[in-house]
C-alpha cells in the first residue's frame, strides 16, 4: 500500500484536504495526524476492524489501551458513564490539551479500546488539524502515537512515514509538533486521582487545580501491581531509540564527571557515542570526538521536551550505537521527560 500524504497548514488545513482524510477514516482506513504533542495514529473509534488494524500497523499488543479523542468536551458523555466534579474542573482548565482523563466507560466503548478495563481514556487534542479530522469525521478518533511499538514517539510526518510507511493509507502533514511529549495520563477512577504518565501537563498545575495527585515515580517497575492494572500498557520498555541509552542520575557535577569519563571510555574502545545534553551541559564534552546533540537550555524545558524525540531518532540516523544522557530536574515538563528516558535507558547510573 502506498501512504498518501495530504500537506495542510498546521493552523488552517484545507476544508478540501481535511474533508478526504475524514472520508478515509469512515471507510474504515486509519491516517495519521499531527495533535499539540505527537503524531497519532486515527481510526473511528466506533469501527472494530479499524481498531484492530492499529494493533497490526504498529506492532501493538491487545492488552494496551488506546485513547479517544473527541472534538469537544461536549461530546463526552458519549464515551464516558460518569464525569465527576474533579473531571469538569480539569476540563474546563485544560481542554483542548495534552491532559488525557481515564474515566468509566460507556458500553458501546469497544473492548478493543480499553483493553477489556471498565474505563476509558479521553482527551481533545489542542491542534487545528487533529479538530478539523475529527470535526469532519463526526466520531470520536481513537490514536496512539504513530510510531513502531516501543519505538520512539513521532514528532513529525517524516518520523510517521518512517515507522508505518506503507502500513497506513495516509498521513497529514501538518509540521513539527509543539509539545513534543505524549499527553499527560491522569486517572479520575480513584481517590486521589492518579498520574500515569507525566506529559504534556505538568503535575504541579493539575494539583493547583484539584488539590492532591498521588505520583509514584517507580511506575515503570514490573512489580507495580497497581499500574499492571490500570494501565498496562504503561509497564512496557517504550520510547527507546535503537541505540542503547544509558541515563545519569543524581547531582550534577558528579553526574557529568562519570559521564564524561564514559563517554571516553566507550568511545576509545570504539563504540559510536553520542551524548545528549542541555546547553548548560555542553561543554564538558565539548573537547571530545564525540556526537554532542544538544536539547536546549534547562531554563526551557519545554525547549527540551519539544526537541527529545527529535534527537532520539537523528542519534540513531547518525549510527550513534550508546547514547549518554544526564536526568532532568522533575518539576514542570522535565518530569515527563525524565519518564521517557527512563523507560528508554537500559541503564540507570546513580
Ligand atoms: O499525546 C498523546 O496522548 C498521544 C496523542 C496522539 O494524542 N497519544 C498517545 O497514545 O500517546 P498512546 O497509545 O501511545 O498512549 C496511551 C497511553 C497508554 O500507555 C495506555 O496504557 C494509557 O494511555 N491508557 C489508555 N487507556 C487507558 C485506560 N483505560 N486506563 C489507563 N491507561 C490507559
Ligand atoms: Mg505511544
């Protein structure tokens, strides 16, 4: 099959465009688009066989839910059994955006989706093309991100193309993404709410929102019955470039010592190194015959998250066989980012 790619501006796609990718979805076709954090990969959420191509396409197993997207919060009791009062609240603050809500399901949610779970995850997506698809579609979209299984998250069309080229029917085309990280997973089924996945909303401006949000840092751990539960696909090694990621963790200055010694080290015996840095970071391995990409200064990490997955992918491209990266502090987005490099490191170095 050869991936149609429609070209739209990422503010103002063409009615024309976004029309035919619409048509495509309610034939049953999947196509992906651009949303404020990644690339989805869209199906109509109300298609079963659809719904069942995207665990084909990607590579994805059954037992990991999908998120639907809506195209207004309005349109959620059609999914959702029950909006308590800490979801409106959210909602209100923070829709259309990267903040996903896991809720009790309505019966027609298909099983596919949930992964046979009594609750359902939602969000509506900040992006004009995203609206636009779901706004011609008339149903809700279900769209993981449009990358491999366990692969890195894709950021722009190339990466798309790159993963399901010829897996999919089409992609539109609508530029880098703003956010650069997954939406934030918060699940509303429990007191207190809690967060699956830090993203594209910081942890700190839910709880100005709704008070406590209980954060258990160690999610990714296989013994983690409660995330097994909830949200299985949540235990999976994820986001992993091809390169092996090592991450060092713990005060700076130490960090960066071993890291640079690491670096030398591995690159002496012959390894491919590449390190990823903040701009505060750079120089000290600025005098090394190394690959240095740089993610931006630790001042922005929103700079930083918009550019991660970016960086993960060209790493690879360069032939980049380890990758060295330093922890991020955890407040604001440098939380979600240190979740990503997490579960993308096969080493933690304290
Ligand atoms: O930013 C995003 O959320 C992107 C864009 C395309 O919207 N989508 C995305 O989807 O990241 P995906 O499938 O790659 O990640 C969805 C995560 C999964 O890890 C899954 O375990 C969790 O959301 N999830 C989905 N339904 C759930 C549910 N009912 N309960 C708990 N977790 C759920
Ligand atoms: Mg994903």
């Amino acid at each position: 099959m050869e991936t149609k790619i429609w070209r739209v501006d990422p503010q103002a796609p063409d009615p024309a465009l976004i029309a035919e990718a619409a048509q495509a979805i309610l034939s049953g076709q999947l196509v992906a688009f651009p949303t404020e954090t990644v690339y989805g990969l869209g199906a109509n959420a109300f298609d079963r066989q659809a719904v069942k191509r995207i665990f084909t396409a990607k590579g994805r197993p059954a037992q990991d839910p999908l998120i639907v997207h809506l195209a207004s919060e309005e349109l959620l009791s059609q999914v959702a059994a029950e909006i308590p009062p800490l979801a409106e609240r959210l909602i209100e603050h923070f829709w259309p955006g990267p903040l996903t809500l896991v809720l009790p399901k309505q019966a027609r949610v298909l099983d596919e989706i949930t992964a046979g779970l009594p609750t359902v995850a939602v969000r509506v997506p900040a992006h004009a093309v995203a609206l636009g698809l779901l706004r011609a579609a008339g149903v809700p979209l279900v769209a993981p991100s449009a990358n491999r299984f366990g692969h890195v998250s894709p950021t722009t069309a190339q990466h798309v193309l790159e993963d399901l080229g010829g897996l999919i029917e089409g992609i539109l085309d609508g530029g880098a993404t703003n956010v650069g990280v997954e939406s934030t997973v918060l699940d509303l089924t429990c007191s207190p709410p809690r967060l699956l996945r830090p993203g594209g909303i910081s942890l700190e401006a839910l709880q100005a929102q709704i008070g406590e949000v209980l954060y258990k840092t160690q999610l990714a751990n296989a013994g983690d019955v409660f995330t097994a539960q909830r949200s299985p696909g949540l235990l999976a090694k994820h986001y992993a470039p091809r390169a092996e990621l090592w991450l060092f963790s713990g005060k700076k200055e130490q960090a960066l010592e071993k890291m640079r010694q690491t670096a030398e080290q591995c690159s002496q015996s012959g390894r491919q190194v590449g390190v990823l840095v903040s701009d505060e970071d750079r120089d000290w391995f600025s005098d090394l015959p190394l690959v240095v990409y740089c993610l931006g200064s630790e001042r922005w990490l929103d700079e930083m998250a918009k550019n991660l997955y970016t960086a993960l992918r060209l790493l690879d491209q360069q032939g980049i066989e380890l990758i060295l990266a330093r922890e991020v502090e955890a407040s604001g987005l440098g939380l979600a980012i240190r979740d990503r490099l997490r579960r993308a490191a096969s080493r933690v170095i304290e």
